[in-house]
C-alpha cells in the first residue's frame, strides 16, 4: 500500500494537491476536515459537537478524530493505500495511526509537507473564505488561531516522521501544476 501523509500548514494547498494524487496513484483521500464539515452539515451529534471548536480555528479532541479514521480504515482493508490530508494533527493522533496502520500489516510510505510562508496562507484563506463560506475562513483573527495550532500542535510532528527518515519537504508555492510536478516526484522516488 502507498500511503501519504500530505502536510502543511492550512491553506498551504492540500485538498487540492490529493485531488490529483487520488487519480494519478488510485488512492482513497481521507480529509478530516471534509468529514468533520460533511458531519456539521449533516447536524450529526458529532457534527454539533465539533462545529465551535472548528469555527473557532480550534483542533477538534484527538479521540473523536482517531475513531473516524479508524471506522473507514477498517472498511477499506484492500486497498491501494490512503492520502491523509489533514491527520494526522497531534502527536498522539500520529502513534494511533501509526498502530491503526501496524494492524492491517502496512505503514505509511511518506509524509510530504507543503511550505508555504504565513503571508501567502492569510491571503489564500481570505480569498477562498469569500465563496466556501467557511466560518474557520472569514476573519485574520480567527486564521491566526488556525496558524497558531499548526506551529504548536502539529508542525512538530516533522520531527517525528524526520526520525524514520519518511520527511520530504516542499516549497508549495507556485501554480498549482508546478506543485503538482514536486508532488510527483517525491512519490515517484518512494
Ligand atoms: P487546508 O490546507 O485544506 O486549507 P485546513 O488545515 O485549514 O485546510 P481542514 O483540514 O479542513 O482545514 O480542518 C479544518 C478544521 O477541522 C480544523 O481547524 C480543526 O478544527 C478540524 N480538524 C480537521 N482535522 C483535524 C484533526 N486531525 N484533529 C483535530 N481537528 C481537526
Ligand atoms: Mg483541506
């Protein structure tokens, strides 16, 4: 199986580069973020319970994102392999997927993560907050949340996947296509 963690900070890119991936490589994309928003609309008690924590910019509790990811490892045992995108988050819910992974006898393949400089992410999330309607999207104030649980939380993560020698990093600036290209390169020298 291959499997991918494709990382970043948000707004760097990442739903839109495993758009691509899904189709070059016939992976699943699995997008927190689409599940907990796909929950929200649904008005599941899931959903009610994530929407503040998500609107705020705030990371939703390690158990309720691990057991979502569980649930749909389970129901695609054979498979090609995954992109995770957006998860893992924290170091714990990276030992879980690690150990959820180490239970269908594979791993993850790579982490790739997107750089892209704070300047660029506040313009992009603006831009698209004007037509996603996303809450998390609207204001500097609550982006700045959003970056500032990225540097505390989740970049360290880097280091964790650097000391299996699994880190590539990337620029992820640039037109989409150029991106792409990085993308497939990494991959393809896997
Ligand atoms: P992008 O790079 O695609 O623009 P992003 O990282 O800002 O995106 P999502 O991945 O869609 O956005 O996540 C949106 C919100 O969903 C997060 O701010 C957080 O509240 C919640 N969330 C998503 N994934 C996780 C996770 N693995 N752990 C905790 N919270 C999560
Ligand atoms: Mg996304």
């Amino acid at each position: 199986m291959l499997n991918i963690v494709l990382f970043g900070p948000p707004g760097a890119g990442k739903g839109t580069q495993s758009q691509m991936l899904i189709e070059k490589f016939k992976l699943i994309h699995l997008s927190t973020g689409d599940i907990l928003r796909n929950e929200i609309k649904n008005k599941t008690t899931l959903g009610l319970q994530a929407k503040e924590l998500m609107d705020n910019g705030k990371l939703i509790p390690d158990d309720v994102v691990i057991n979502m990811i569980k649930s749909i490892l389970e129901k695609n045992v054979n498979s090609t392999g995954f992109i995770f995108d957006g998860f893992p988050r924290t170091q714990e819910q990276a030992l879980s997927l690690d150990q959820l992974l180490k239970h269908q006898n594979t791993s993850i393949s790579a982490m790739v993560s997107l750089k892209v400089d704070d300047k660029e992410l506040i313009k992009r999330l603006l831009s698209r907050g004007k037509d996603s309607g996303r809450a998390d999207d609207q204001s500097t104030e609550i982006i700045a949340n959003r970056i500032e649980e990225y540097n505390n939380k989740t970049a360290p993560l880097k280091l964790y996947y650097k000391n299996q020698s699994k880190l590539h990093e990337i620029s992820g600036l640039g037109s989409i296509d150029e991106i792409t290209i990085r993308l497939n390169s990494v991959i393809n020298s896997l």
